[in-house]
C-alpha cells in the first residue's frame, strides 16, 4: 500500500508508500519507500533529476484548491454531510460548465462533420450543410478524422482573415494566420522563439500583473525570465507607461527584456484598454524594441459603457510609418470565450505581423512536429470567423443567441461588481470586460496570523476557509500576482443568473462570519 500525503493544503489521501510534500501546489519533495528503504535512486525519473522547471512552474486556476473542490464533489455524491448540497465552481472561464447552452449554428456543423451522412439525411438548415460539407472537401479523404495541415486548413484560415479584415478595416494575409488548439497554444508556440540567451543574458518577458497564469507557467517550463509590471488597480488597472519602464529597468540587470505581453480584454482583471493606452505602448514597444503578444481572446466580451474594442493590429496599421511596418506582433483569438465558450473543443488562432519571414517559417517547422490542431476546433473557428450573415437560413438563431449570452454576461458583470462593493472591506472595479472579477479584501490581523500558522498565504486561507464553509471555489489573487500587501482573488461571472445570485448571496454570508470569526 503507497502513502500519499500533500501537505499545506486540506486533504491527505491513502495511495501508497510515496510521500508527496507540497506547498500550495509545489512539489517539495517525493520518496518512495517500502519495507522501510528508500527508492528514490532506483526510479530513473526522480525530482533529483527531473527537469526543475517543471517543478517549478505552477497554474493556480487548476492548482489545489480546485483539486480540493473536485474531491468535496465526490463526498457529496457518496452521501457526506456539509453546509450546503453543491459546488459552485467560479475559479475557471468555463462557460458551458456553468450552464451556457451552445450555438445551434456551431453544434449543428460540427454534427454534419462528424457524421457526414447528416447533410443528407439531417434536418439542418441549408447553410450548415453548405459550410459542412466545404469543411469536409477541405479534409483529406473528406473526413474529420484526417489529419490536417500543420498550421491549419486553408479554407479556415482564409475565413480568419477575412474575419479580421472585417474587424480592422485593414488586409489580413491568411499565410500569417496560424490556427492552434486553443489560444494557449499559440502562445506557447510563440513564447519558445525566446529560448535563447542574448549578450549572455537569459531572455525576458514583461507579464502584467496580476496575469492569466498560462503565461508564468509557460516562463517557468521555458527558462525564459519573467518580467511583471504592476496594473494600476486604482484606474481600473489600467495599463501605465512609467511601470512599464520601471519594471524593464530593474530587469534588465538580468534579462535581455524582448517581448511585452498584453491581455485585452483583461484576464483577471477585466479591464478594456483604450485606444490610446493602446497607441503608447505600441510606442513604448518600438523605442524599446519589444515583440508585443496581444492577447486579445476577449474581445466579444466587451459590457460597460464607454468601453470599446481595439486590435493591436488596428491601431498599428493606423499609426502608420514606422509603427505600421515595424512593430512586431502575435495576436490571440479563441473559440473558447465570447459568445461561443466552446473551451473544450480547443480551436483558436494567431495572426503574425511583421514578423521576420525566416523566423515565421521556424515557427511553422516547430509546430509542425505537433501534427496539427483538432479538426473539430479547427471546424469551430470556422463557424466563430465566419458566422451566418444576414439573409442565411441560420442567421436569426444564431443572432438571437449570440446577443442573448453577450447581454447576460453583460448584466452578471453588473451585478458582481456591484454585490462585491457593498460588502464590508471589499473593492471591485467595473467589470469592462472579459469573463471575471477581481475584488480586493481586507483580512482581520488574526485571520492573517491563522494563515501564518496554517503556512498559507492570507488569500489561500481565505479562499480554502470559503470552500469548505460554502462550496463556493475561486482562485486566490497570490495564483495571479498582486501587490504586495493586498489582497484578491478571481470569480468568474459565468454561473448563470439565478445562480449568481445565489452565490453572491452565500458569499457575503461568509464573509461577514468570518469577519466576526477573525475580528
């Protein structure tokens, strides 16, 4: 019999005789014993040798509090007693989780694709028989089965750019665009370009913080230094130009400072830059000649008033001259968020602009030894880039739920910032964007030195003490990144309304025990 034991977090599981030592999700250490001798040596893979930076890296979205949240799950279903029947599960961007019903236009598509024999015998409407079957004549051996072009099919990556073309009102080259599994692997993809030393330092890469932790892990498992500049929670965690410079500054001791990552819409934070944010750093980006990746998944996810949507690559090629020509950039788009939340069929794209054509021809030879993306995610950014338009069979339906999912995120971004503001210690920006909040907190002197004493930070604590009591599971802010001395933690505003409501509600309950628990 194994023994397994994580430590620092709120659970111990009988497996076997190997002691895992974790804290806060970080392998500290792992022995293997039986009959009382240690075997560690004996295992040619063992966290001696393994590759330290995968030890190193973490993902706070999936880390130990959700693992946690997936085991209280089963106790409920094997009949345990807790303070309440379920689990509300806001720490990830899940949409169809949290009860979003799909696209008909997307599931039907993807239903003639699968089984061909639907465009014939099915009764969907004649433009999703079309597009199936151009899908299938694009497909080798008209099948979803088929692998397909490393990058992705021709016949969807031409519909991407014209996508992109009707956003920007400027040309899109569809051999720029590169279709992916999903967004993060895009980024990836384009993150290993770094992996190099320059002038003998280690290359860098500015991340926002807090930040979406694909983007800390991805520097972590690449070697790649990160580089974080601090979002201005006071402005609506605008983007500011002087934290931008001091962050390089200090960094530049130690890293080769490359590349500039934005997310805009912003993840967790949910803040919509404007236009001329966006000008200065595109500015900022050329003087200091940094690659900018423009994370840009959000962009149907757009609610408050005043706040408008603009590509990187729209306002560089209207800043014109140097700025058009020059600035290098990677821009990200996934079927897994606006309207469509398809997380789970991993479609997405990136467009290159003004990329040295020899490094983009790399890039395309390394991800080709991945063989290809999913040609059902593949088949979903087709429907995504290339939706009915006015006068198709499909376009009411499709129009009537697209604008039904966009206005009620729109109404749940309202009502959770507005929920979180009223409480008791609580902050909240305007929600302006994206698919989440991200409240800060003040903790009791005594809940901080509780979570001293459970070797937690105060968030952690928090947000482990919230799960148990309510089965209410978010991610805390030290996951995302955040100022020293403060406090947060991400929700998302995906739960449907009714159950929003009901969690807000469970929330500031909580909130105001504990507070008198800690007072």
């Amino acid at each position: 019999m194994f023994q397994v034991k994580w430590l620092a977090t709120r659970s111990s599981r009988l497996l076997g005789s190997v002691t895992v030592a974790s804290e806060f999700g970080g392998v500290l250490s792992v022995s293997l014993e039986r009959n009382g001798v240690r075997t560690m040596a004996s295992k040619v893979l063992n966290l001696d040798n393994l590759n330290p930076n995968v030890i190193k890296l973490q993902y706070a979205v999936r880390g130990p509090l959700v693992i946690r949240a997936a085991e209280i799950e089963k106790e409920l279903q094997k009949g345990a007693q807790k303070p309440f029947k379920k689990v509300i599960r806001a720490n990830i961007g899940d949409a169809h989780a949290m009860g979003q019903t799909p696209i008909t236009f997307i599931r039907q598509v993807l239903a003639c694709v699968t089984l061909p024999d639907l465009i014939k015998t099915g009764n969907y409407p004649e433009d999703v028989k079309k597009r199936a079957t151009e899908i299938l004549n694009s497909m080798g051996g008209k099948s979803a089965g088929a692998y397909t072009m490393s990058h992705g099919i021709e016949y969807i990556r031409r519909q991407v750019a014209e996508y992109i073309e009707r956003r920007d009102g400027h040309k899109a080259n569809w051999q720029d665009v590169c279709l992916s599994g999903g967004a993060s692997n895009a980024i990836k993809n384009v993150l290993q370009l770094f992996c190099n030393k320059v002038n003998g330092k280690t290359s860098g890469v500015l991340i926002p913080i807090p930040q979406y932790p694909l983007y800390s892990a991805s520097l972590a498992e690449y070697g790649l230094g990160q580089v974080g500049y601090y979002l201005d929670e006071d402005k609506d965690w605008a983007l500011q130009i002087d934290e931008l410079e001091r962050a390089r500054k200090e960094a530049s001791s130690n890293y080769a400072v490359r590349a500039l990552v934005v997310i805009n819409p912003g993840n967790p934070t949910g803040q919509v830059l404007t236009r001329d944010n966006i000008e200065a750093i595109i500015k900022y980006a050329h003087k200091n000649k940094l690659f900018i990746f423009a994370d840009e998944v959000y962009q149907d996810n757009v609610y408050a008033k005043g706040s408008q949507f603009f590509s990187f690559k729209k306002v560089l090629r209207e800043m014109g001259g140097e700025y058009s020509s020059g600035v290098e950039l990677a821009s990200f788009m996934s079927v897994s968020k606006g309207y469509a939340g398809e997380c789970g069929l991993r479609g997405g794209w990136m467009e290159l602009v003004n990329v040295d054509p020899d490094v983009q021809a790399q890039l395309y030879k390394a991800i080709s030894a991945m063989l290809c993306p999913t040609s059902l995610g593949q088949t979903t950014v087709s429907c995504v880039a290339a939706p009915p338009v006015k006068g198709d069979p499909s376009y009411d339906q499709w129009l009537k739920e697209k604008t039904a999912v966009l206005q009620s995120l729109n109404a749940r971004a309202d009502m959770i910032a507005k929920t979180f503001n009223s409480m008791e210690g609580f902050t909240c920006n305007p929600v302006q964007g994206a698919m989440y909040a991200f409240p800060r907190f003040e903790l009791p002197q005594k809940a901080i030195d509780a979570a001293k004493a459970a070797k937690q930070p105060p968030d952690v604590f928090y947000a482990f003490k919230l799960l148990e009591e309510t089965g209410i599971c978010v991610v805390p802010g030290s996951g995302f990144g955040q100022r020293p001395g403060t406090f947060h933690f991400r929700t998302t505003i995906l739960p449907q309304p009714a159950l929003l409501q009901e969690m807000l509600e469970i929330f500031q309950q909580f909130h105001k025990k504990f507070t008198q628990q800690y007072k």
